[in-house]
C-alpha cells in the first residue's frame, strides 16, 4: 500500500478504529476538488476489496459523493468543466459503491446484508439520474438501468427488476452491443425464475448462446449469469 497518498493512508487508519468522521475529514483537508474525488475512490475501493467492509465503503461513498456534487454545485458558475468532471466522478463512484452491494458477484468474504442492498439501490437510481442528466452514451445507460434492475431483483422485486433489465435492453440494442443484450436477456430469465415462472430454458440458451461466441468477455457473462442464478436463488429461497 506504499502507492497510498498520505491522506488516504491516514483515513484507512481512522476507518480501523471507527471513527468515519474521521476519516472523510482527512481526506477532505486537501485544498484540490480532483484530488479529494479520486481519494475517495480510492478508499473505497480498498475498503470492499482488501477489508471486505461494505457497511464502510457505503458509508464513505457516500460522502464522496456528496462531496463531489457539492464541489460541483460551488464552481459551476466560474468552472463549467471542472463541474461535468466532478459529477461524472459522483456517477462513477455511485455505480461502483452500489455495484459493490449487489450480492451476485459472489466475492469472497464479503456479506452483503438487505440494507446494504437498499442503500446500493439508492445509489444505483442516483448514478442512473447522473447518466441521463450528463446524456452520456446508451451503453453507459444501459448499464445503469441493469444496476438498478440487478439490485432490485437481490432485494425479491422481480417485477421492477425486469421492467429496469427491458430498458437496459433497449439501450444496448440501440448502441449496437450485442452480448449486452444477451446478459440483459439472462438476467430477465433469472428475474422470471424468481417470480415463479419457468425459465430455466431461456437462461440455458442465453448462456449456450454466450459460450458459442466464444470470446473471454461472452464467457465471462455466460459465468456471471450462472453464478448470479445460482447466488440469487438460494438468497431468496432462504430470505
């Protein structure tokens, strides 16, 4: 961790002994908007992948964020490209942060409680709303309506879910992202399952159709969505 700037060094050392206060302070002593935002960043993504500490990293996020759209607000006025590179940050982080509260990765020694779920899902609807106000492109839009979708369906709301997994469909057709669509599609499939319905086929054949593609990124969703299936339905059946 020597590559740590000193000011997340010492807010992992404030995180250690409980004091999140603390530790937002230390990073917000630096006088420079993108360096604190890329600090936050950073501490977060320390505090899921190496501390396996998600109620942390929420609660860090979202002060980050909060952060990042205030610091936005105050230079808008004499700094317009400072602003859009800040709030794109605030979408950036929130997606990460809620991403990291969705239970179907599968990360080692990491649980993933029902409130980390809604608050992921608060930050999944807040980076979406960033998507569209930035009007960033249909595959980033995509993403962020499959986050939200994702997280409803963790959190035993099927129908939602799939209503948010047909609009990142949508947005993956229109930008011509063709395995997109097909993990859109199983995701749906998984989304159905939950809610009763038989789709175990439909999921095997976006998954047949994922492998035959044969390139590491359709694998590596053809092993997502059997992954998530599999997370998914034991979560819920025991929930």
């Amino acid at each position: 961790m020597s590559d740590l700037s000193s000011s997340v060094t010492l807010a992992l050392q404030c995180v250690g002994s409980g004091d999140l206060a603390g530790a937002q302070q230390c990073l917000e002593k630096d006088h420079d908007s993108e360096t604190v935002s890329a600090n936050y960043a950073q501490l977060t993504k320390i505090l899921y992948g190496k501390n396996k500490d998600v109620s942390g990293m929420l609660a860090l996020g979202r002060a980050g964020i909060d952060y990042q759209l205030r610091e936005a607000e105050r230079v808008a006025a004499n700094n317009a490209a400072l602003a859009v590179k800040l709030r794109t940050a605030a979408k950036t982080l929130a997606f990460n942060v809620a991403a990291n509260c969705w239970p179907g990765w599968g990360d080692d020694g990491v649980v993933i409680e029902a409130a980390h779920i809604e608050a992921g899902l608060q930050l999944a609807k807040l980076s979406l709303g960033l998507v569209q106000e930035l009007a960033l492109e249909q595959r980033r839009l995509g993403n962020a309506f499959w986050l939200v979708g994702a997280l409803d369906l963790a959190a035993g709301r099927p129908q939602a879910a799939m209503a948010s997994f047909d609009q990142a469909r949508a947005c993956f057709l229109s930008a011509g992202e063709q395995l997109e669509v097909l993990l859109g599609d199983g995701y749906r499939a998984i989304a159905l399952s939950v809610a009763g319905d038989d789709a175990d086929a439909d999921l095997d054949k976006v998954v047949d159709q994922l492998q035959q593609d044969g390139s590491d990124k359709a694998k590596f969703f053809a092993a997502q969505l059997q992954t998530a299936a599999r997370i998914l339905r034991d979560r819920l059946r025991s929930s």
